[in-house]
C-alpha cells in the first residue's frame, strides 16, 4: 500500500496535533507528500485543487468541521480517497455516524499513532475482502 | 174624538197626577193621581179631604196662599202622604182660574220625585266614593279629551308625576307626560282602534324631567257631541321593575360564574391564559366597567405585577405600566388586600393617599372595585374592575359576587400557575441534562485533545529531548488542559448556582465599567477605544456575578475577534424597552457569516476564528445559558467585514 501513497492530507484546527500526525505519518509514508490545513474550509479549497489518496480529518473545527466536510464532498465528483476520521470525542453518536457515512473508512481515536492507523486499514482491507 | 175627550185621554194615560181643586177640595184627579197616593180609585181620593194628602197639613194654606198671589207656581217642592201613611217628595205647579161667577180653582200636576230623589242621592254618595276612591288609592286616576288633554286627575296623579296641584296638569300638554312623545300617540291610536288598553308598561316624565315606569289602563267612551274622553289609571311600577331588573341581573351574574367555573374545570392549561382573560371580558361586560384584570403578588420580592387584562374599545391598556410595582407604594390597595377585604373606591379623585390617588387618575380611573384572591388565608393578588367612563357603585350582592368570582379565579390561577412550574421544571431539567451531556462530551473531547498532544509530545521528546519548539508546545497543552479544567469548574458552578438564583437588582453601569476595568491592560495594549452610553441609574433584575461573566465574554470576544488594524471601536450601549433592558455591544470588526454559522454560534463547542485557537466554544454557550437563566435572552446581528452587535434583553 504505501508504495501507492502519494499525497496525504491532515485536517485539523490543533496546530500541535498537525505537527505530531506529521511526524507519525511520515514514519508510516516515508514517500508521501504531507498536506495540513487548519479547517474544513480550506479542506474542500486544497481539494478543488488536489487529489489525494488519504485524507485524515478532524470533527470538531472551526468555520467547517469535519462532518460539514464530508457533506460536501458527498455532493462532489472527485478521485477516490480514503477517508479517516481523527477525533478525541467520546459522542457515541460520532461513531455511529462515521459508521454509517459511505466515504468514511473508519474513525481513528486520538492520539494519532503508527499503530493505530494501521489498524484502521486493516480493519477496512478485511471488510473489502468479505 | 173632541178635545174634552183628547184631553181626558192625557190626563188619563201620563204619569203625572193632574188634578182640579177649588177652596173646598180636589174637583177632579186622573187616574195617575190615585195610583201615586196609593188609592185604588179617583172617587176615593175625592171624597177624602185633601188636607190628608199632606204630610204638613198647613202646606195646602201655604200653596194656596202663594197661588192666589202669583196666579200660579212651579215645581214647588213638597212631601206628601199616601194612603198608607208613607211619605214621598213631589214637585207640583199649578195654575189659578176665576170663572164666570167670580169664583176661584186651580189645575195642577204633580210628579212624584222620590225615585229621582233616591237616584240623585244615589249619585251623590257615588261621587263621593268615586272622590274617595280617587283621592286615596295608589293609582293615578286620569280624564282626557281627543284633542284636547287632561280634564281630570286626581291627587295621586299629581304626586305621581310631580306637581302642586291638578291645574298645573291640565295646562300641560299631554305629551310633556311621556317620555317618548311618540308613545302616547301610538296608544291614542290604539286606543281609538280598539277602545281601550290594559297593563301597558310606558316610561313617563315628571315635572322635574325624571322619568319613571308606569303601568298604565285606559278605556275609551263617547260623550255628548261626539267628544272622545279616555279614561284610565296609571300605576307607579319604578320599584317593581327595579327588583326585578336586579333579579334578572343576579341570576344572569351567577350564570356567569356558573359559566366560569364549569368551563375551566377540565380545560388544558395552555388554553387558560386565554380564557382567562375572556372571563375577565365577560365579567368586566356584565359589571359595565372599562378594564377588569387580574395583579399577582410575590411576597417574596415585595413586588406585583398586572398579569391579565381585558380593556373595553376605546379604552387605553394600562397592563405595561403595572408590572413589578412595590407593595409598600399604594398602601390603600394591597393593606386591604392582604388582610383579605375587598377596596372599592366609589371617587378616586376623594381619595386621600396622594400616591395611590395620582397613579389611578393617571389611568383616567373614576370608580374601581378589587377583591383579594385568597388561597389559605394568603393573598395571591386580586381581581379588580375600573370605570373609566362613568362613576360606579357596588351593592353588597355585587360585590359578594365579585368574591365569589375571585374565590373561583384563584384556583385557576393557582392550578395554572402550579403546572406551568411543573413544566417549567421539566423543561429545565431537560435542558441541564442536555447541557451536562452536551459538556461532558466537549470536555472529554477538550481533556483527550490535549493529553493525545502530551503522548504525542512525550514521544517526540523522548527523541529529541532538547527541542525548544516541542517544549513550547508541552507549554501550550497544558495550559490548555488547565483551562478544560477551569471550564469543568465554571460549569458546575452554573448548575449549582441556576437552581438557587435568587435576582436581585444589579446597576448595569457599575458591572460594566467593573469588565472594563479588569481588561484594562489588554484594552490598552490593544489600542482599543471603548464607548458607553448606559443611564447612571439603569437597574438590571438579575444575578450579578452572571452579567459580570455575560459582559466578561461579549467584551473579550468583541477585543479578540472584533476588531481589525484600523477599526478598533467597540461601543456598548443601553436603553429601556417596554418591559425590558436592551443592552447592544457593538464591534466594527470581521463579523460572523450568519448565513451560514447562525444556528452554531451559542452551540457548546462552536468556534468560528482559526486565527487564534485558544478558544474552547465555551464562551458564547455560556453567555446563552447565563442570561437564559436569568429570564434574559439574547440575540445577534452581522455582517462580514462590517462588524458584529451583541443584542441582550434584561428584566429591568
């Protein structure tokens, strides 16, 4: 897989979180382009522009959050991409939401690590393959 | 037939005794003379001496004497026996003759007028009992003419209608009696068609212009010369009719409560205030007063308020300026009350208390009755009623059930009132669980952002342990994570402190010059000019410590976000509303695209400014809460790159 990953995008308003995923990202995509923006605004805008192949998004920003996003991008014709949710809510209806939302691979936990990211796309070939 | 014989046929068949006498005695009688005095036949009457037709012998002398004087008389009256002794009157007139021989006799007749006598007598006394009648019943007797007016009336009459004496009346013209002219021709008419009237009910006028209810009788009879009298009797029915106006009046009063009371017996709560107000309409109608309405007294703040009111066309609605007035102001109404007596106030410009006076004239009061609305011998408030138009009195049966009727309002006003705090309740404990979910989530979030950042750092660290910028960035989180944890605080304080908010009066002023002068030093570094324009005396009725923390985060807010390089002005205004304090912070800065962002913005957790992101949502969500609770609301207006106005109502 990550020999296919060219571009990644982190959405998120915490300018430390963006630094941190950065770093753990790049261990995990040493060949990847690294994209962060700080809302969903300038999500849809890097979008209109870019392609991605993983975008790893924030639920709760500023201007546009994570969910408003996905509406959007529902609404849009656009290259395939996989699409995780990085949040620290405990709302058990943000799960069910992510679960139920079709451009949504999975719903990754904070903090971000190698490990869980990995596991998330696990998890997603293993649903694929049934 | 020669005439000796036509005239002895007269003689014989008239009903006058005719009779010839000369000195010595009666020469002839006819046949009516005999039966008058009670003798079978003429021959009889003759052969007694005629002396004995007299009940005073001397009385022939006299009349003979007066005969030969005068040569004849008439309708001398005299009293004369029968046969049998009975006495009668008589008339008799006689005529004197000599004959060829010088000698003197008399013809004469003579008509028994007893029955005539009897008659008239008769008539006499039936006068006088017809005078009797006239003088001494309840009726007033009267006599008109077609065309011409009132002949006769009688002493009631006179009382009746006011005047000295009859005369007065007979000068009058008929129609002054009346108080629609129009009336009395109709029953001229009536009368005229049908020859007479019974028990007519009419409105008549005295001689002063007071009017009075008569029932009224009339026939109509035919005199000589084809003159049309009408006589009739009218009777005073003013009391009657006004005890049975006032029965009317009970009974329609207790339908009314009647009314009120069955009505709202099963009736939803949402629908009361409503109907509320119109039994306070219909009540209000049926005294014929101007406003009726309900107060409510909260012993506890010593204040009351106007919380119904139902006010007739044309009459000015005096509820805005009756709200939150001071208990110990109008002494004359709420002492009254809360010892449980009803006040009614016949002249409001007699009363002596200066204030309450003033503020009842200032409602262009005249008369005004309230009763208390008592539940367990406490004074919930009152029920009143106004005239404005006119004076009004109260009879002690109006206002018993006037008591009734606020006896009957309390218990609505008691069950609406208990329900509405029942519901109130729900909705509120509704709302603070929400609030405390919605919070528990937000703060979880906030708490797990921050310590991911600090594993996260930890990390990073661990590699490269000198870094200065993962150091400032440790600095950062955990003073995040210390204000997640000051919110966790604020909070549920706010729980704590909403269920025992106890408002109080706060000078707007004075807090927000209190805000100012904590941000000072930002204000001042900032370069920001700030500009007030609230009244020295404007009072807000709140929780001080919520306007501080309210003004608190509108002011810091407008610093941080609403003002740009070159736009630096925040101004906050006051002013008063009708039963409100609105209070405006305005900033000329980037402003909020409602369009898009106005249902977030008091949303727990929303935030609209990358710039800086140390906000947590927390600010606006609570401002919301705080000014919710205490019976405030609030508002926004915005346009981009123009500015941002924070609009707050208060109770003032």
């Amino acid at each position: 897989m990550a020999s296919k990953v060219k571009k990644i995008l982190l959405v998120d308003d915490d300018d430390i979180f963006l630094v941190l995923g950065t770093i753990t990202i790049e261990k995990l995509f040493p060949d990847a382009e690294i994209f962060t923006v700080p809302h969903g605004e300038e999500a849809l805008e890097f979008l209109e522009e870019t392609d991605v192949d993983i975008m790893f998004l924030d639920l709760n920003m500023p201007i546009l959050d994570g969910w408003e996003v996905l509406e959007e991008l529902a609404k849009r014709e656009r290259k395939r991409m996989a699409i995780f949710v990085v949040t620290s809510s405990i709302d058990p209806s943000d799960r069910e939401k992510a679960n139920s939302n079709p451009l949504v691979y999975d719903l990754i936990e904070k903090p971000l690590d190698e490990s869980n990211i990995k596991s998330a796309i696990k998890k997603k070939r293993a649903s694929r393959s049934k | 037939m020669d005439a000796s014989q036509l005239l002895e046929s007269i003689n014989q068949n008239i009903n006058e005794g005719i009779y010839r006498s000369d000195e010595r005695g009666l020469i002839y009688v006819n046949h009516a003379f005999a039966k008058m005095f009670g003798y079978p036949s003429e021959e009889e009457v003759l052969s007694r001496s005629s002396l004995k037709l007299y009940k005073e012998p001397s009385e022939r002398a006299r009349l003979v004497e007066k005969l030969k004087a005068f040569g004849s008389f008439e309708n001398e009256e005299v009293t004369l026996l029968r046969k049998d002794g009975q006495e009668f009157d008589a008339l008799i007139s006689s005529v004197i003759y000599e004959d060829a021989n010088g000698k003197i006799f008399w013809d004469g007749a003579i008509r028994d007028v007893t029955e005539l006598r009897e008659t008239s007598r008769l008539a006499k006394a039936s006068d006088r009992l017809l005078q009797n009648i006239s003088t001494n019943i309840n009726e007033g007797i009267y006599r008109s003419v077609l065309g011409k007016g009132v002949i006769y009336v009688n002493d009631e009459f006179v009382r009746m209608f006011g005047y000295g004496k009859p005369e007065e009346i007979y000068d009058r013209k008929v129609i002054d009696l009346y108080l629609n002219p129009g009336e009395r021709e109709k029953l001229v008419e009536e009368l005229v068609e049908h020859g007479a009237i019974s028990n007519r009910e009419v409105e008549l006028k005295r001689k002063d212009g007071s009017t009075f209810w008569g029932y009224m009788s009339s026939i109509k009879t035919e005199g000589e010369n084809g003159a049309i009298y009408f006589d009739g009797a009218i009777r005073d029915i003013t009391k009657q009719k006004e005890s049975d106006e006032a029965l009317k009046y009970y009974a329609s009063m207790q339908k009314v409560l009647i009314n009120l009371s069955s009505e709202y017996i099963n009736m939803p709560v949402e629908l009361v205030d409503e109907s509320i107000v119109s039994s306070l309409e219909e009540l209000g109608k049926f005294v014929n007063a101007d406003r009726a309405y309900i107060f409510e007294y909260n012993l506890d703040s010593q204040l009351y308020s106007n919380t119904f009111e139902w006010y007739r066309k044309g009459i000015r609605s005096v509820i805005d300026e009756c709200q939150n007035l001071r208990m110990d102001q109008y002494p004359v109404l709420v002492d009254n009350h809360l010892e449980g007596k009803p006040v009614f106030i016949p002249d409001v410009s007699l009363l002596e208390e200066k204030e309450s006076r003033e503020m009842l004239q200032s409602q262009d009061i005249k008369s005004l009755i309230t009763v208390p609305m008592m539940s367990d011998d406490q004074c919930m408030g009152f029920v009143g009623f106004d005239s404005v138009r006119n004076f009004r009195s109260y009879t002690e049966d109006e206002i018993l059930l006037l008591k009734v009727t606020a006896e009957i309002l309390v218990n609505i006003v008691t069950r609406s009132r208990n329900q509405k705090q029942l519901e109130k309740l729900l909705v509120t404990t509704n709302m603070q669980n929400k609030r405390l979910k919605d919070f528990s989530y937000i703060t979880s979030h906030n708490f797990r952002s921050s310590v991911a950042n600090l594993i996260g750092l930890a990390n990073v660290l661990e590699s490269d342990p000198t870094n200065k910028e993962y150091l400032g960035m440790l600095k950062t989180t955990t003073s995040k994570l210390n204000d997640a944890i000051d919110n966790i605080n604020e909070l549920l304080n706010f729980e704590n402190e909403v269920s025992r908010l106890e408002p109080e009066n706060v000078n707007l002023l004075e807090t927000v010059n209190g805000v100012l002068e904590l941000n000072n030093q930002i204000i001042k570094e900032n370069e920001i000019e700030i500009k007030t324009d609230i009244e020295k005396n404007m009072i807000i009725n709140g929780s001080t410590t919520y306007l501080i923390s309210i003004f608190n985060n509108l002011i810091t807010n407008a610093i941080k976000y609403g003002t740009v390089e070159g736009s630096k002005k925040i101004e906050i205004s006051a002013k008063k509303l009708n039963k409100e304090i609105l209070v405006m912070i305005k900033d000329h800065g980037l402003g909020i695209d409602l369009g898009r962002f106005k249902e977030k913005v008091f949303k727990l957790g929303s935030r609209f400014h990358s710039r800086e992101s140390e906000g947590q949502g927390m600010g606006l969500f609570m401002t919301k809460q705080q000014t919710e609770a205490m019976g405030g609301r609030i508002d926004l207006e915005s346009e981009i790159n123009k500015g941002t106005t924070f609009k707050l109502y208060f109770n003032g």
